[in-house]
C-alpha cells in the first residue's frame, strides 16, 4: 500500500444510480463518481434491472472517481446496496439466469407463493420481523426459482446462487457466495434474532437453503475486491450494509434516541432499539448491523413512494423534478395526493390501496398539486415517525439525508407536519458514507472515539405553526389515505388511526460500534 494518507473507497449501490467516494481520515468526502442505471417495466407492475450492467457501474463510478487519484492509497473498501432486490445466477459459470427484481417490483402480489404464506403470516410476522409484502425477498425467490429451476433440482445440487445486490457484488468482486446480515434480514428467510437462516420460512417460501449465499457480519470476513480497475486487485472489503442502515451509521445511529429519513426514490425511516423484542405500530424489526459480533437491532419503516412521486408529477405537468419546489404554491388548497401506485407502505402495508387526488376544485391548479405532492411526502414519513415513537418514546428530533432534502421547502414541510426539529445532512452521499465510516473502523484508519468525533455538519428546520393546525392538516391527510384503502371487493374502508398521544421515553443503552480491526 502507498506511503499516502489512506483512503476508503465506498460504493454505494441504489436504484437509481451507482456512486463511489472516497473519504480521507477527516471524513471528508475528496472524489466522487456517479453512473446513472436503468430502471425495466416489461409488464404492469414489474420492475427489473440489469445485474451485469449493475456490475459494470461499480467499475465505471470506481474509475470516474479515482480519475487522477493515486489508487494505491486506497486502504478499504466499504458497499452500501439497494436492499430486497433479488436475482438468480449459474454459481458455475457466474454468469445471471434472471433479471435483478427489484424491491420496487409487484409481480408477486397474487403469486402462489405469497399465498402460500397467507395462512403463516404470523409466523413469517415473528420469525423475520416483517409483514407478509411483495417488496421482500422471499417471495421474489419462490418466484424466480418457479421460473427457473421448477423442481429445484438444481437449486438442491448447489448449482445456482440467489442473492441480493450486495451477494452479486460480493460474488463478482471475490468469488465467495455472502450476504451481510442488515441485507439478510430483509429477505424475509432470516429470523432476525438468531441471525441465520429460518428452515420455517425457506418451507414456506419452498427456498432450498442450498441456493443461500452464507450469512456474515457487517464487517465480514468478506473476500477481498478484484477487476475494479485501476484498484490493484486485493484491497480488502472491510464492511457491507445495506444503503439505509449505512445511511444511519453515518448519522452514528448508535447513539440512543436517534431516528432518521432516508429520502430516495422511496423513504426508511430508522431507529436503533435495545432488544430484539416484538414491534407492532406497523413497523418492521430488521438488523442495523453486526459489528463485534453482537447485533444492533432496529425497527423500521419503509415508504414507497417519496422521490417517485415528485419525478411522475414533474412528467405529468412537463417540468424538471427541481422545479416543482418553484411551482409549489404556499398552500395545496385542499387538494391531498395520496400516491399508492403500489399500495401502501408502512405503517399501513396495504398492497390494495390504490392512488388517488382528492379536493380538486374548478380552481386548482399545477401550483397547487405540486405542493401536494410535497405534502404527501412529508405525511408519509410522519405517519412512521409516529410508529417509531410510540416503540422508542419521544422523538424530538429527525435527521434527514438523501437527494429531495436539498428541497427546503420540503424540509419546512416536514418539520411543520410533524412538530420535530428536522436536521439535513449537508454531507451527500450518505449511505455512501457510512459504508466508509464502517470499512474505515474495520481496517483502523479510524477508532471508535475518532469516528464519533468525525464532524456532521446539519442544516435545522425548526417546526412553525400551531398544533391544531397540525392536527388538523393530519387528520385531513388520513381522511383521503382511508379513501384510497377502499376494499375493492366490499366497498368497506379500512380505517387509519390518527397516530397515538406520545408517551414518557424508556431510556436505554443501544450497542456502539465495535473498535475491532479485522473480521468479527
């Protein structure tokens, strides 16, 4: 390794696009790469992506950001993934057999499979921690093997390899079959508080655990990276998590109390909890990550549609994403988007629900329905905030990363929807980041002490407006969310309840990160 200052390569692994950076021992971020990916809809509901393009990526936003670097100083290498998309490949040859399904795709709403499941949905509930959904893995897996391999003959002899984006990465830079525990406990085939694989749950899915990459910690041992150029093949791998729980280590969500929002094309709102106890609320209990060889658990949120809804809004009025926040007037006028396009997310998880705009009048117009957009945006994670509250006590404050924070408008929004104090990472990148944070513990270009010192600049939004207002916007927002969960079948509506006074915290010392230097 050179004599410079090391250096920790992050790639972080989304939907809409790979990233690379690289992050000097201030945690300063000093070159970045970025190559935009392609989203497939081949059928109604169906949404895929191209692994060996996913592949190529890494290797083209590796080099765009090491143009002009010495890439020998890069000490570690740290991934943060899409998380629940899933494809099929000849272990072999390691050449895909199947599209990447992404977490976004519905295929499986109605498949056998899932339906299969129906009658377990307790189980599946308390083994994995997440409710019976399309977007989780598990039923991607029956689907793709139903397809592919209908008897499992192959899948029972080893020949093929399911995994998630972090799997693929992990197979094609090193050749070895893993998956972190974070992006293993999303499958929904995990049981979340043993960290192994459930044989429960792979009968129910009829998953051979054959066809299952191996369960690692956070900080691996992962192989190390090769046919990244121009990296020197065998710079280690030093951490692996998946794209939001890094976005919370960069947050260092260790700390106790802390709740963030990732806002993406969709949005995760996250909280680290003491104990792998049971959630209700609507909320999912997931591992955060494994470092030290003990777990961090937390409970979860996850918003389907966020970033989604400002980019169909844009196409359908013929403007930019970024100008919809010039658009906006001061007030929607009554007019609430509820943007189900796939059902609902948390904390209602109704895949039934359909998308809707109520309140318009002869009156509305674009400016009007692009506030609502925004509104929808700032509802939706305030309705999983309140879940996160009433499991964790309290919350006063929510830090928020991701592209659509750059929109202040929506930021106030946020803050004055849900009466919190609302802090912006000024950082971008943030899952990125925290990949770094953690592959730079791991390889001890930080300890834990300097990593918690590293600085976090923010930007505030303090709440305005009055309660009742608030209330009062709530309670109009979940009149039209009851709307759109109309049964299809009996016409009755499901109700959705104004979220719960909040109640005294519980205080509670959450796992920090482990100062270990190599594998766990």
């Amino acid at each position: 390794m050179s004599t410079a200052e090391p250096l920790v390569l992050a790639i972080d692994q989304g939907t809409s696009a790979t990233k690379a950076i690289l992050v000097d021992r201030r945690g300063d971020i000093v070159a970045r790469g970025s190559v935009p990916l392609e989203l497939s809809t081949p059928a109604p509901g169906w949404v895929e992506q191209s692994a060996e393009e996913i592949w190529a990526g890494c290797g083209r936003a590796v080099a765009a950001c090491l143009d002009g670097r010495d890439a020998s100083s890069v000490a570690a290498i740290g991934l943060s993934t899409q998380r629940e998309s899933l494809l099929l490949w000849d272990r072999a040859t390691g050449e895909p057999l199947s599209p990447l399904v992404s977490w976004l795709d519905k295929r499986t709403a109605g498949d056998p499979a899932l339906l299969r499941a129906v009658p377990r949905a307790e189980l599946v509930r308390e083994v994995s921690g997440l409710p019976l959904d399309p977007m989780f893995s598990a039923p991607k897996a029956a689907w793709l093997l139903d397809r592919y391999d209908p008897d499992r003959r192959r899948a029972h002899a080893g020949e093929l390899c399911l995994g998630t984006v972090d799997s693929w990465l992990l197979f094609k830079l090193g050749g070895a079959h893993l998956i972190e525990v974070g992006n293993a406990a999303r499958t929904q085939l995990l049981d979340v508080r043993r960290c192994a694989w459930d044989r429960r749950l792979t009968q129910i899915f009829d998953v051979p655990l054959e066809v299952l990459p191996q369960v690692v910690p956070s900080q691996g041992p992962f192989p190390s990276a090769r046919g990244l150029a121009p990296l020197a093949d065998g710079v280690p791998v030093t951490a692996v998590l998946g794209d939001s729980h890094a976005a919370l280590f960069a947050h260092a969500g260790w700390a106790p109390g802390t709740v963030k929002a990732t806002y993406g094309t969709g949005s995760s709102v996250m909280a680290v909890v003491p104990s792998a106890a049971r959630v209700s609320s609507g909320l999912c209990l997931t591992v955060a990550w494994q470092t030290g060889g003990n777990p961090t658990w937390a409970v979860e949120g996850n918003v389907r549609s966020t970033g989604a809804t400002v980019n169909w809004l844009a196409g359908v009025l013929g403007r930019g994403p970024a100008e919809l926040a010039e658009l906006a007037a001061d007030s929607s006028e009554g007019v609430v988007v509820v943007p189900a396009f796939g059902g609902l997310g948390a904390p209602w998880w109704d895949e039934n629900a359909v998308g809707l705009i109520s309140g318009l009048t002869l009156g509305t117009q674009a400016g009007h329905l692009a506030r609502a957009a925004l509104e929808s945006i700032a509802f939706q994670v305030e309705d999983v905030v309140a879940a996160v509250e009433r499991e964790t006590g309290p919350v006063t404050r929510l830090l928020a990363d991701g592209g659509p924070t750059g929109n202040p408008v929506l930021m106030r929004l946020q803050a004055d929807t849900s009466g919190r104090l609302v802090e912006r990472a000024l950082a971008r990148d943030l899952s990125a980041l925290g990949a770094a944070h953690l592959a730079g513990l791991t390889r001890g270009v930080w300890d834990r002490d300097a990593l918690e010192r590293l600085d976090r600049p923010r930007e505030s939004y303090p709440p305005d407006g009055d309660e009742t207002t608030r209330a009062r916007r709530l309670a109009h927002w979940h009149t039209a969310v009851r709307r759109a969960r109309l049964q299809a079948t009996s016409g009755d509506s499901v109700p959705a309840p104004a979220p719960p006074p909040r109640t005294a915290a519980v205080p509670h010392r959450t796992p920090e990160p482990s100062t270990a230097k190599g594998a766990s």
